[in-house]
C-alpha cells in the first residue's frame, strides 16, 4: 500500500506545476503588467496633450505679439511720414 501512496504523490507534482498558487501568481503579475500599461499609456497621453495645448498657446501669443508690433510700427511710420498733418502738442485743447 505504501508504494501506492509513493506513486500517486509522484504522479501528483505535474499536477502541482498548474496548481492554484501559480495560477493566482500568474494572474496577479498579467493584471500587474496590464496596470502599469495602462498607466504609462495614459500618462504618454496626456504629456502629448499637454505640450500641444503649450505649443499652440505660445503660437497665440506669439501671433498677438507680432500684430502689436507691426501695428506700433505702422504708427511710427505714420507719424514719420507726415509731421506737419499730426497735431502738435501746444494746440491739443486741454481740459481744466
């Protein structure tokens, strides 16, 4: 009877390979891998959104920028081209 038992503990430990702890091993290291995937591809998202938002508000600012100066120089321009159309100083009407 012995030699019973020693066999089927022999025929028992290929079975063990599959066993409940390495079945719950292997499935909490997938979910642990599928997590962290998750997480970097979310965190790969919303860098990229991020420094789109960034690039197209530096482009705004930078477009609204060099509006004013065009428009500063067309001023000068103006003002350069014609003195004797602008009104001087002493005849701009003061308020008291």
């Amino acid at each position: 009877m012995s030699a019973q038992f020693a066999r089927a503990s022999d025929t028992a430990t290929p079975a063990k390979f599959f066993g409940l702890e390495r079945l719950f091993l292997v499935c909490a290291v997938t979910l642990a891998l599928v997590v962290v995937g998750s997480a970097s591809l979310i965190v790969l998202n919303l860098r990229d959104r991020v420094t789109y938002e960034n690039e197209r508000a530096l482009t705004n600012s930078a477009l609204i920028i060099a509006k004013q100066i065009e428009q500063a120089f067309a001023a000068v321009e103006a003002a350069s081209a014609s003195p004797t159309s602008a009104p001087s100083l002493s005849t701009m009407p003061t308020e008291n």
